[in-house]
C-alpha cells in the first residue's frame, strides 16, 4: 500500500512537469490543427469526405501520441539525473522500481489527457463534416475551454483540473457526434488502441532511458517502433530479395517484437478485424491485454537495469 502511494506521489509530480512543458504543448497545438485541416482536404477530394477525416485524422492522432511518448520517455528520467534531483529523491524511502514506475505512470497519464483531448477534436470535426448540429458543436467548442478555466480557477492544484476535464470533453465531443449519426464504436476503439500503443512504446523509451542519453533513447526508441509497425509484413515477406534464413529469422522476430500493427489497423480495417475477432470487446480486450503484458515486462527490464545503475 505504502509503495503504491509512493508510486502515485512520483507519477503526479511526473505529471505536473509533463504538462506544463513547452514542447509538449506545441505539439499538442501542431496536432489539434492538424485535425481541423482535415476538413479542408475532405472538400478538395471526390464523394470521399468522410473517409479522409477519419483516416487522416485518426492516423494523426496515433502519430503525435507516439511523438508524445517518445519525447515524454526518453526526457523526463533524464532530466531528473542531469538536474541532480534523482540524488535527493533516492535516498528516501523509496525504491529505484517505485520511482521508475511513477515516472511511467506520470507519463500514461499526460498521454491519456494528450489522446483525449484530440479525440474530442477529432469527433467535433466528424461530427461537423456529417452536418451535426452548429448549436450543440459551438456549446462544446466554446463551453468546454470555459469549464476548464472555471475549474482551474478554482482548483488547488490546476493541472489536476485537466484529466477529468480532458475526458468530459471526449464524452461531450462523443455526444455531439451520436446525435449526427456518426458511428463511434470504431472511433473511440481506434482512440483505446492508441492509448494501448502508448503503454508499451513508454515501457520501450524508459528501458532505453534507465542507462543511455535521450538523444539514443529516443533514437533506439522511433527504430523499435518502426520495425514493430513492420512486423505484420515480417510474417508475410514474399520475394527472391532476401535470403530464406534471413525470412526465417524475421519470423521469428516478430513474435518477440512489439507488433505495434496491431493497434493502428485503420478505420475501415479496424471494422473487419473487429469482426474476425468476434466483436469489438473481444479485439480491444486482446489488443490491450498484449499491450499490458509487454509493458509490464518491458518495466520489469527497465526496473533491473536502473537499479544497477551507479548515479556516483
């Protein structure tokens, strides 16, 4: 109990440096633009709208949410070695694993609000696209920015004020978007399985983050990523260009890589592959329970290798 409050204490303070980080927060804004544009390039292309605003707009959010979580991963440990503050906090009762683990919870938690926050968006665009209603759409657009200054305003702690928030104004933007027929089942999984691919590309950045600089980690992190995003192609390699060892051996790497594949299927792919899974309970539930698993041994690893790091 104690060491989970512990864990709890690192993860909030975590939380409050990610969010109030510059970088972030521009990314963040580049992200949320990127979004609203959508809405222009669905107009220039030929009774396919709707298509482009889902796809692109979900394939942004996967894409900033890794930037996110690359940056977040492979800084804030860093950060808290080259400031010396890590020397302060160790010698407390305090266990390395129960710092490193706050720090991955901290930076879940910024992801979440990240994901959430442009999920909104990404409906409020849908939603507008299929002609929803203007009323409802600028109560949301314009309220939800109001009921975040009101809660900060009163608020001790302001960016607590932004979890909760961040995920009334998906509800909200889900609303909104259901009452102009937008179906939200494969939107809010597409959301879920982003978050999944956060959870283990965190896990990735912190192992690299427990003994090397951010500038590798988040190098050796983005090439992780990049061949987990191949893994699918590495099962089905066709072709003369290889070797048969070599497609042998790629075989069997992706069944220990992260197959980051499995949470990017796309829009209209995520409707077939939920249905060859027998619902979309059954391929959200596999999906994250994967994405749990290699985390949890991802930070198993991270764990051993920072506790036999030497900060002298």
């Amino acid at each position: 109990m104690l060491g989970m409050l512990r864990i709890m204490a690192v993860a909030v303070n975590t939380f409050r440096e990610a969010v109030r980080d510059r970088v972030l927060n521009g990314v963040l804004g580049v992200a949320l633009f990127v979004l609203v544009l959508t809405l222009a390039m669905a107009e220039v292309s030929l009774d396919q709208q709707r298509r482009i605003v889902l796809d692109v707009g979900l394939s942004s959010i996967s894409f900033f949410s890794v930037v996110v979580a690359v940056f977040l991963g492979s800084s804030l440990l860093y950060k808290e070695i080259e400031r010396k503050t890590l020397y302060v906090i160790l010698p407390k009762p305090i266990r390395r694993h129960e710092f490193l683990l706050g720090k991955y919870f901290g930076i879940v938690f910024t992801a979440s609000v990240f994901v959430a926050i442009m999920g909104a968006v990404q409906l409020c665009v849908t939603a507008t696209q299929a002609g929803g209603s203007l009323p409802l759409l600028a109560a949301v657009v314009f309220g939800m920015p109001v009921l975040l200054g009101l809660g900060m305003w009163k608020a001790r702690d302001r960016t607590a004020v932004l979890l909760p928030w961040s995920l009334c104004a998906l509800g909200a933007a889900a609303a909104v978007a259901a009452r102009a027929d937008v179906e939200l089942t494969p939107i809010l999984a597409a959301l879920l399985l982003t978050l999944g691919e956060v959870l283990v590309l965190t896990a990735v950045a912190l192992v690299f983050s427990a003994f090397s600089t951010p500038f590798l980690t988040a190098l050796f992190t983005l090439g992780v990523w990049l061949v987990g995003r191949s893994a699918d192609n590495m099962i089905t390699v066709k072709g003369n260009a290889l070797p048969a060892a070599v497609k042998a051996l790629l075989r069997q790497l992706v069944h220990v890589w992260p197959n980051f594949n499995l949470f990017v299927p796309g829009h209209h792919t995520l409707e077939r592959e939920i249905a060859n899974y027998g619902g979309p309970l059954s391929y959200l539930g596999a999906s994250m329970a994967y994405a749990l698993l290699y985390s949890a041994i991802l930070l198993t690893l991270a764990s051993l290798i920072f506790r036999k790091r030497d900060f002298l």
